[in-house]
C-alpha cells in the first residue's frame, strides 16, 4: 500500500484526487495521512468526498475514512465499470475536480461513459468550465480518446446548481508532443453574470480592456444569465491558437472588486502571452496525468506551479515515471515524462 502525507507540497486536495485515479488505473490500494493539511480548515471538505465516493462508484472500491473533515483516507480499488453516473456535490463545490478524479479511469475503459455533474461549474480554486471545455479536453482528444462535455447551467458560488454532461469514448492515451502553440487566433473577453448588477460585469470588461489594449474592440462582451443562476459572475479571457487555447478566468468575490479581478485576470493573461509557451499554470497541471499515464510525450510550460510539482510527486509514486521540468532558454519550460 501507497502511504502519502497530504500536508507536504501544495497540501490540498491535488493529493487525494490524482491518488484515487491512479489506484483506478493501476490497482494500487492508498492511504493519505493529513489530508489537506497545509489548508487553513484541513480535512476532506464535501467535494472531496464527492470526487471520492464517485471514484468508489466507477472503480468497486472501498473507502475508510469517508467524511466531511476527515484527515485520514484509507482506498482501496476493484475494476473500472463504465457506464452511466450521476454525482451530486450538494454545494457549489466544483464539477470539474470530481471530474478529474475519475475521467483518467474512464477514457481507459473498455467502453464508454456518460456523466452527470452537478454542483458548482464556475467557483474559485478550481478550472471553470469553459478551461475543461476549450482548453484541456481539446489535448486529451489528441491522445486518442474522445471526450465531449456540454455546460446545461451555470453553478457559482456560494449557492451551486450547475450541471455538466459529459461524454467519454475510451482508447489508448498516446504521447504527443505539445511543444509550439502555433499561429494566434481569436481573442475574447466575456464577463458573465447572474442576479448582479449590470454595472460589476461592465467594469470588469472595462479594466481588462485597459490591460490587454492591443486586443480589439468587438472582442469585449458582456453576457447577462437568467437571475437564478446567481448570484455570481466571472470574466472569462480566451486566447486562441493553432494548437491550444488558453482560458484565464477572474472569480467574483465578496471584499474584491470588478476592477481588482479584471486587473489580475488580465495580468495572468498578458503573462501567458508573452511567454510563448504552450500550457499555461493550469492547463500544465492538469495534462501531467494523462501524459504520465500515455508514458511519453513532451508540453512546454511557464514556470512549475505548487499543483504540478506536488501531482508529479504523487505520480512517480504510483507510475514510477517522473515529470521532467526543464528551463528553455526562451524562460518557458519543456516538461518530459522519463
């Protein structure tokens, strides 16, 4: 058994999640000890359990330890059935990581999937779903699977709601190499919102367009949802190009205001592009289990996030194969599995 420490790296919830997929692929049973204890409320939070009980769920396993609070896990895997599945976070909690957790099981199946998420689908801490939609799941359908998800409504936070569908057709994970982003495309920034004022998502738009000022007009928006999807809003930045698409995101939250999320947002962005690299800070996080687990291919990156460099520490444990961070001297990195 695979005994981790859930305090060391960035001491969230990135242990449990790549744990719990790798034991579905590899037949490893785990323990994680301090189970988010670098957080300031450790312990599992109810999308944890979430993303846990589905793995139960898709993979026969067993779980002790299983609750809301609880810092110690101990799992152990039974076979992957595909089919169809339906997980509730009950909170706005996020869709996406429950989704993380068990679609590296799933697209290696021996038949397809079909998932109902729901939950929250654009909080903070976690990729909304437009990142899993137009940025990540584009890369894994070049590694040979076919995954499709579709948004049916928004989730954000506190109050949740959202529901996702998505859709997996399996097949071996083949390396791919990811190392140029290729010609520029379109550029978008829509800042959506729900049971808010016009007036919030109008100065995001407003601050960001101070920010990325070489980015055309018309690719500014703002997109009103139905008021009880809210309350909420996000500004969403999309840059296109040949081979990926990069989406930074800027969440609503009490005590920050529109100019101050925008501003950020779009400093992460002018970031991204100027540095010439293909994954952003979490497109690299989530693709070093899919190309850890294809056991080759290369992805040039920015600078190594805490997430990256604690999910590859999980995975060497697991695989026994180890991500690679190497600096180019463009400043980007080239990331190899070996």
């Amino acid at each position: 058994m695979i005994i981790m420490d859930g305090s060391e790296g960035e001491g969230g919830g990135q242990v449990v999640r790549t744990a719990c997929a790798l034991s579905l692929v590899t037949g490893e049973p785990f323990r994680v000890v301090n189970v988010r204890g670098g957080r300031e409320k450790p312990g599992l939070m109810r999308q944890h359990v979430t993303a846990v009980e589905a793995a139960c769920a898709i993979g026969g396993a067993t779980c002790e330890g299983l609750h809301v609070g609880s810092a110690e896990i101990g799992f152990r895997p039974g076979r992957v059935t595909p089919g169809e599945y339906r997980f509730r976070v009950g909170t706005a909690g996020s869709t996406g990581l429950v989704l993380q957790t068990v679609l590296p099981p799933l697209m290696l199946a021996d038949a397809p999937s079909r998932l109902v998420l729901e939950g929250g689908t654009h909080n903070i801490y976690a990729p909304p779903f437009d990142f899993l939609a137009r940025s990540f799941l584009p890369v894994i359908n070049r590694m040979g699977p076919r995954v499709e998800a579709r948004l049916v409504r928004h989730g954000f936070f506190p109050r949740g709601g959202g529901r996702i569908e998505v859709d997996i057709y399996p097949a071996p994970l083949q390396p791919i190499e990811c190392v140029e982003r290729g010609a520029p495309g379109e550029r978008s920034a829509t800042a959506v919102f729900a049971g808010l004022p016009f007036d919030i998502a109008d100065r995001e738009i407003k601050a960001a367009r101070k920010v990325l000022d070489d980015w055309p007009e018309d690719a500014f928006a703002v997109r009103e949802l139905p008021a009880d999807q809210g309350p909420g809003t996000i500004l969403l930045l999309e840059a296109a190009f040949e081979h990926v698409t990069e989406v930074v995101s800027g969440f609503g939250k009490l005590g920050v205001s529109a100019e101050s999320l925008a501003r950020t947002a779009a400093g992460r962005m002018a970031g991204y592009l100027a540095s010439h690299a293909f994954a952003g800070p979490y497109l690299q996080d989530q693709l070093l289990l899919p190309f850890a687990l294809a056991g080759g291919g290369a992805f040039t990156t920015v600078k190594p996030s805490g997430h990256s460099l604690t999910g590859r520490e999980v995975i060497e444990r697991f695989l026994g194969r180890r991500c690679v961070f190497q600096q180019q001297g463009s400043g980007a990195h080239l990331v190899t599995v070996r």
